[in-house]
C-alpha cells in the first residue's frame, strides 16, 4: 500500500522531515538547513513535479511547479522548512528532533510550525497527481527556509522570480484551528517588529559594595526602560504607538464575542497558556487583545550573574529583546522610531544604549467573504466536517504583505494546527488527524479553486 | 634565602594558595576548598603554630593559635580562604586559577580578596616566630572559607568555640588602601542584605504571538518590579528603607570630602569605575554615596530567551537577584521584610512572586581614635610611610557585627588591597608592595598591640 505514490506511510514522511535540526535564528545549523532543503527537492521532484534549490544570501529556497497549463488558474502554495530553537532543552519530555508518536499526536520541533502543515499540502497534490493524472489548477510550491527570523531575503526572491511565481492567489497553512480544533478561516495577522537593547555601563563587571551607589546599573536601566513600556492596565505608552491602528468594526467585536464563546471563554484560554490569570490592555476581550490590538513583548532579558547563589556584582551591560505586534494599519517602521526615540529619552547619563532593530513586517488582512475565500471555506467544511470559523490569528507572518505587495494577490489562511500544539514551546506537537485532514482539504481545496476560474 | 622561613619566597608562598579555584558559592567545589584548607593547615603548623580544621556543614573552619601566655594580650585575624566565581571568564587575560605575575602585580581570582591578605598576615608571624622566637602578643587566626557567600555557618562555629576565641581585639586585613593606594584603616562598613525574585507566570513559554496581550510577561513583571525600587533620582522607594539611616556627623563629611580631594574628585572615581558619568542618590557626594549611604543593586536579572537572534517567545518565569547594601543602624531582615511587601504589593494578577532572602549582616562601624585603633594607625603609617587615611567601605563584612556580638571585642581593619585590584571581577590583581608591606605591617602591628597592654 502506498497511498501518497512517493514512498509509503504520510506519518514516515513526516518522521522524516522533521529529524532536520533546521534552525535557522543559529548559524552553525547552516548545514541541517541545506540537508532539509534537498529532501524536499527530492519530495518535489518524487511526486511529479518540477523543482530547483535557489541559494539565497541565507538559506536556500525550494520551488516547485506543475507543467504551467494557460488556460487553468495558478495557485501558489507558501510555507516554511525552518524551525524555531527547540531551547529550553529540559522542557522536552524527549529530544526536539526524534519524532515522537503518542495519544495520536506527532511531537517534535516544526511539527506544527510548519513542516506538518506544508508537507500535508505536498502530500495532498501528490494523491491528486497519481489518482487523476492532472491537477485541477497550475500549482507553485514556495517553501522557504528563514520565516522563523522575518524573512530577511524573500522579497527580494519574490522581486527576482515575479514572473515565475505569477500567480491567482497564494493558499498557506501556517496557522492553527479554531478553538475545540474546529475548521477555521485566518483573515488577519498581526505585524511584527523586533528590537534589541543593550545597555552598557562601567567598562568591566563592577564589585556592587565598592561603586554601588555611584554609578548607573546597567540591570537596573535595562529594568526601567522596558517597565516604561506600559502603564499598569498594561497599554503601550510609547507616543504615537497607537495612532494608525485600525478600529475593529462592530461585525468583527460579535465575531470574536462569539468565538470567545465557542472557545469556552476565559477559563480556557488560561488553561490553554497555563496561567492563574489573563491580563492585558483594559477595553478589550481576550480574543480581541490577542487578535486585534497591538503589543509590546519582552521575549528576553539578562545581564549580570546568572548562576546559583550571590555574586555581588555590577553588571557592566544588560539586555532585553523585545517585540512588537502590530495590526492594521500600523507601520513597522514608524513603530520603531517611535520606540527608539521614547526609549532614548529616558536612557540616563553614564548608560550608552544600543539599539538594535530586528525583523520587521506589517499586519495582513484578506477578505473571507471574497470568491477564493468562499471556496477556501468550502475546502475547510468538508474535509473537517464543520463550518469554519472566521478567526483573527495574534502571530505574524510578515511576508503577506510582501506578497500581496509584489504578486498582487491575496492570500488565504487555511491553518492546520491543533490549538494546544504548543509551537515555540517545549513538547511542539501535531495532531495526526489535522495532519491526514489537510491532505483531504488540499485536494478539495484545488477542486474548488479551479472552478472559480 | 628564606626570609619566611617555611619554604621560600612569599610570592611562591602566595601562588600556590592562588591555584585553588575555593569558589564557595558553586557545590562543586567543595573539593577544592577541602584542599585549600588543608593547604592552610599546614602552612600555619610549618610556622609553628597549633593549627586545626574544623568541619562545619559548609566549607571547613581553619584555626591556628599560638600557645597562651595570660600575661600577653590576645590578638585574632580574621582572614577568608573561599573565593568569588571568576566569571566572566572571557573577561580574564589569562586564566583566573593559573596566578600571573605582570607590572608588579599578582593576577588571579582571590589575589587581593582575600588570600593575599590574610597570606601577609601569616608571614609576618613566621618573620617575627623566626626572628625573635615568640610573638608580643598571643595570636589567633580564624579562617574561615564561606565569606563570599555570607558565612552562613560562622556564627553557630563562634558560639560554640567562644571560649577558645577569647580574644581582646580582631584585626583584619580585608579591605582596601586609599586613594592612589596609601596607608588607609577603614571605621566602617556597609552591610548587606540578599535577596532572589522569581517571578512564575504561564506553565510554560508560549509563543509571544498567539498568547501575547492576553497574559502577564513575567519578563515585564520582574522589570517593573526592579524598577520600582528607585525613583528617577536614585534614591530607594521601599517604605521605611531610611528610616533607621545613622545621619553623617560633620567631621565625618568633612573627612569624606577631604577623600573625595585626595582621590582625584570624581573623575578619578570614573576611571576606576569605568564609567562616562557618576550616577546615584541626589544630595551626597560619590565617596558619601558609597560609604555612608544605603543601597539596592541588581546583580543579576535574567528570562525569557538568551541566545542570538531572536527568539518571538513570552517567558515563563524571570528572575532579579538583589542585594541591599546598608549602613549603621538599619537591620537586614527589617529591609528584607520591607522590601518583600513592597513587592508583593505590586505583584499583577497571574504572576507567582517568589522570594528567596539570602546571605545578610548588618552595617559595621569602630572607633579609629580608641587605644588600639591608634596602634592600627601606628602599624599602617610606618610599614606604608605615610599617615594613614581614615575610610567608609562600602563594601560588606557582615561577621563584624556577629564578632562584637559574640566576641564583645572590637575589629579593627587594615586593608591591604591596592584600590584598582578589580576584586569581584576579571583580571582581579594585589600589588605585590602591598603583599610584602603587608607583612612588614603584621609585624609592627602585633609589636604596637602588645604595648597597649
């Protein structure tokens, strides 16, 4: 039995796939980066169709494309081969890179995020090429390998290959299910923007007896900066942060009104995050804070000792990483001007700030009630059995607009993974069921979108 | 040649007491501070005296005395064996336990703070054993190896050996020289107060998209708890924290002002520190700042992601580690409970606060112009040559106060330590003048203390 045509068992596949420590935030996984990117030339190129590595200043991407047919509709398929780290380590009930099967799920790092997700729509165009022969729509694979650190080289990809990547609309899985894992249609994710501090102080580590009280602690200053960012009800008080951010529109606040209910309100999304208590900026729900109001983040913050015990010392630097995530229609940029500028002012003398701004995208938004996003949700409906619900997902992925910008098409959000599947966490996992599902709904949804044409 | 009499050169004497890495703080090295004791054990019998180690449930106790004659004075030094952690290691131009000697200095971790000192001290008493065959005083050395982590276990060992410590007065030499390294005898200290926020949100780290907004960071949290503790002056917001504050008499400000002359006013301070500009409490001088006034330090504060690049997670957990300095007469646990409820009072919902109260001892201060303080003066200004300064530290000795307590003697401290010895961080270093002063200095010392009878 070898239902996929490229070698057996879905699951094995998967296995496969994800045993690539493809890390792309840590250089020295350079190597598993490339490794990852050939097996999926040789996935590609298994089930029929055409495919090339393109080396990029980063790492590589992988294309691949049915014979074009002129008179068929061209659907583009993004997704992404690199992971997040797997770190901290001791989290994982065992190793990030041994797939795992359990209770049936499939644990490992890039299990949802995102190689179950793409491979599930690579697995779907294969079933369809060996039961059918053809596919129903002109079909481009776009499988990059550095979404996990903002995409730095894929515009200009996108600029460079335009015309081979010509196309009707873009389909990605690449977010989750609706709550109780039912179907759901993605029509807005938030931006991003990264920012690094280093605060630096006295030219060495410092003795806090001996020049405490003297001098600036750089732990201290990385402290007050970052608890400048929000006042106590947990709003933004960078000047301007606000500003551009569209409103939600009254049909948006019943929409999420009524998904927090389907969620199971309050109490479920604490114990989906594993939290005593919700908190966030006051005037909003949970959903819609999440959703649909922008936020500022610290994913990081150290300086001085960090091992057991006491070592009286003054640090000479400190840091925080930080991110900001953005909706309609607030610029990346602007925002963090903004912040520098709010952040400098407060930077007291004797400290030297340095900042560092990372990757960088804006908020995406597409209609669900379009032709495309209407067969979207009928792909959705009958390989999941439910209507899909219509969602506002918190992530980012800063490469909508960039498509959208250079392609000229909207994109539609066909996510995949199962809420509780952990992605960035420890014990990252998929279910098998929304991994087998996504194959079907692949198959529907080139049905669907051919008959739109 | 032999001038110490039990083996050689005194900076030979002094490597090999250098090449134990006796890092007390860190449980894996309890070997090693084993055999730094019993490196000690028996340099003090070669000299010939009765010398003992002494297990506690930490490091071990190294005692050593001379036989008692009731018609001469008792004279106890107080010294430490154990070590801060050398780290950062990068910082060290060459390895922290592999002594190095440069530009007439010693480079190791240990070499002013404490082993070079308390070394000078017995080789004066091998000089003066050797030369004149008895000593003008009855001589006690107490060496203890757990001073880096607040001897935790000296005040139960000096209950229990009270009577075999009977002493008239405790000299130590565990401190620094003056400006531009002269002659120097320190009246007080700071002490100290310790104490570890960690502070417990989401079960685990979540993904700083889809949970961000709708739960507390406890990255955020621990930075707005840090920076509740100043206001943008530098002085301290914990309710209460001055109230017990000794105020400064007008000599005493004076003397400091006269110190803040002799050091180079505070560019001097600059340089040493490192800094591009002074920073502290408003309405006190730098040398004030450091000696006579009360502060809380951030020695280190960590969560969330600390690797390159970024990293888009919400931490589970961050922590600050505190430690309060003090001066006479604030007591620590009043601080450690003012500053607990402090916290806790500002604690958001969601966030677990743990707080764990470390090493503490309070503020420390002698009387310079008493009989045996003149004596200190006298040993100081003629082993140095000039008269000696009289100084604050702002660092901490928090076995002062129990000594007085336990002992009812007062200590009297002849620091030896060359001002830019960088004790608590890479590349700390003694002036080899000042070894060898120093023992010259034990010498007239114990001759002066034996006069005052």
């Amino acid at each position: 039995m070898d239902p996929v045509g490229i070698g057996g068992d879905p699951l094995e596949e998967l296995k496969s796939f994800l045993r690539f420590p493809s890390i792309s935030t840590q250089p020295e996984h350079a190597p598993d980066l490339a490794s990852c990117a050939e097996w999926l030339w040789e996935k590609l190129t298994a089930i029929g169709l055409t495919a090339a590595i393109h080396s990029t200043p980063g790492s590589p991407v992988v294309l691949a494309s049915s014979p074009h047919d002129p008179a068929k509709r061209t659907v583009l398929i993004y997704g992404h081969y690199d992971v997040q780290p797997p770190e901290p380590l001791a989290g994982w009930t065992t190793p990030p890179f041994e797939p795992r099967i359990e209770n049936g799920r499939i644990h490992a790092r890039g299990a949802a995020d995102n190689k179950g997700q793409i491979l599930a729509h690579i697995l779907g165009v294969s079933e369809t090429l060996r039961e059918k022969g053809a596919l129903p729509v002109n079909i481009i694979f776009l499988i990059e390998g550095e979404e996990e650190i903002g995409s730095p080289n894929l515009e200009a990809f996108l600029r460079e290959h335009r015309e081979e990547l010509a196309c009707d609309l873009v389909a990605i899985s690449d977010t989750a299910m609706g709550p109780g894992n039912k179907a759901a249609l993605t029509y807005a994710l938030r931006g991003i923007a990264a920012m690094e501090l280093l605060v630096r102080g006295p030219a060495r580590d410092l003795h806090s007896g001996l020049f405490g009280g003297a001098v600036a602690n750089p732990a201290t200053v990385v402290a007050r900066l970052v608890a400048s960012l929000h006042d106590t009800d947990g709003r933004v008080l960078i000047p301007g942060f606000y500003d551009a951010v569209r409103p939600l529109e009254p049909w948006e606040r019943a929409a999420a009104a009524d998904l927090e209910k389907a969620a199971g309100g309050d109490d479920a999304i604490k114990e989906l995050a594993g939290v005593i208590e919700l908190s966030g900026e006051k005037g909003f729900t949970t959903i819609e804070r999440i959703g649909a109001r922008p936020t500022a983040e610290v994913n990081g913050i150290g300086g001085g000792y960090q091992g057991e015990g006491t070592k009286t010392v003054l640090p000479k630097e400190a840091f925080a990483k930080l991110t900001f995530r953005l909706v309609a229609d607030q610029n990346p940029a602007v925002i963090l001007a903004a912040a520098e500028e709010y952040l400098r002012a407060q930077t007291p003398p004797g400290i030297l700030l340095e900042i560092t701004t990372g990757h960088s995208g804006a908020a995406y938004q597409s209609d669900p009630n379009s032709t495309d996003g209407l067969a979207a949700r009928k792909a959705l409906k009958e390989a999941f059995g439910t209507e899909p619900l219509l969602l506002r997902d918190g992530g980012s992925i800063p490469i909508l607009a960039t498509l959208k910008e250079i392609l000229g098409v909207d994109s539609y959000l066909l996510g995949l993974a199962n809420p509780d599947c952990r992605i960035h966490s420890p014990n990252e996992n998929m279910l098998i069921e929304n991994f087998l599902g996504g194959i079907r709904m692949n198959k529907i949804l080139l049905e669907e979108l051919g008959k739109a044409s």
